[in-house]
C-alpha cells in the first residue's frame, strides 16, 4: 500500500515538474520563421457528396501565406450517373502563418458540369448540365519532406436549395513545391 501510494506521488510530481518545464520559454526568443510564399502543384483525390474524384491543384501565392488557387477534376460516372468534371477557383488565407503546418480558410466558386450528356440524363444539380456555386473551407497542410506536403480540404458548396443547401467537398492532395525553406 506504501509503496503504490510513493509511485503515485512520485508520479504525479513527475507530471507536475514536466508540464511547469514545458509551458516555460524565453521571452527573448523570436517567433519561428513564417513559411514564405510559393508555388505549389499537386494531384488531387476526393469525394463530393459520395462521388470519387481525381484531379490536380495550382496554388500562386498573393501575399504572406495567402494564394489563389485554381483546381480541376473529374467525377467518374458511378452506377447510373454521367461523369463530370468540377473547377474551383479560390482564395486561401491562412489562419497562423508562421506555424509549420497550415491552417487556411478557403473562398472561392465551384463549377460542376456533365461532360457527356445524353438529352434524356439530368446534370450534377438538377436539369441543368452546369451548375455553379459558392465554396467555403478549411484546408489543413503538413510537411512530409523538403519539397512534398500532404494537404486535406473540407468545403460546403452552398447550393442555395431547400432540401440540400449544402452539398460536402473532401480532399486529400499530395503537393510539391519548390524550395525547403521552412
């Protein structure tokens, strides 16, 4: 009994010591490197709604952080469904810039059109064979080696609709970009 109550103790000093060390820094130490503006390429796969998708990503930087970003995919035709291709034009603004990994809020436009239609097959979105809506997300992004990251993306495309106002936008994208600097 003594001596499972001496390992508790110790233990939960141990604990105690740890995290006072660890929430200690210096107040002269200057905040990490903000990770400098960059191209970035990358190959694309998700789903919208529950279709798969696979395509690719252009990234331009605007600013600290910041960059316009334009995306282009194809939604094989699943079951009964026509293929169609979907195009993104958006602006990624990041939440913490100087953070090694990156957090962004993205805003942007989504195209969806039916890429072979038949007159008796219906678009994306209704009748229509192109549909165009609003988009916005969050984009989280994790170093993975000196010129490769691995990028997640979570979007709502706003449909305005009574029964679906929201339809849901994931992916996962393998980026390159050049340089290390970090």
């Amino acid at each position: 009994m003594r001596l499972s109550l001496a390992l508790a103790l110790m233990l939960g000093v141990r604990l105690a010591v740890a995290t006072m060390a660890a929430a200690q820094t210096a107040d002269d130490e200057p905040p990490p490197p903000a990770i400098p503006p960059r191209f970035e390429i990358g190959g694309v796969a998700g789903l919208t709604i529950a279709f798969p998708e696979v395509g690719v990503l252009a990234s331009v930087p605007t600013g600290p952080g910041s960059a316009i970003e334009v995306a282009v995919g194809w939604l094989p035709g699943v079951v009964y469904e026509v293929e169609h291709m979907v195009a993104q034009a958006q602006f990624r603004m990041p939440f913490h810039p100087h953070l090694r990994s990156r957090r962004s809020l993205v805003v942007g436009v989504t195209r969806l059109s039916a890429r072979r239609r038949n007159s008796y097959d219906s678009g994306f979105w209704g009748d229509d064979a192109t549909a165009t809506f609003p988009h916005a997300g969050v984009s989280l992004q994790w170093p993975m080696g000196r010129h490769a990251d691995l990028r997640f993306d979570a979007q709502g495309l706003f449909t305005f609709d009574r029964e679906l106002p929201m339809v849901p936008r994931a992916t996962t994208t393998f980026v390159w970009h050049p340089g290390g600097a970090r």
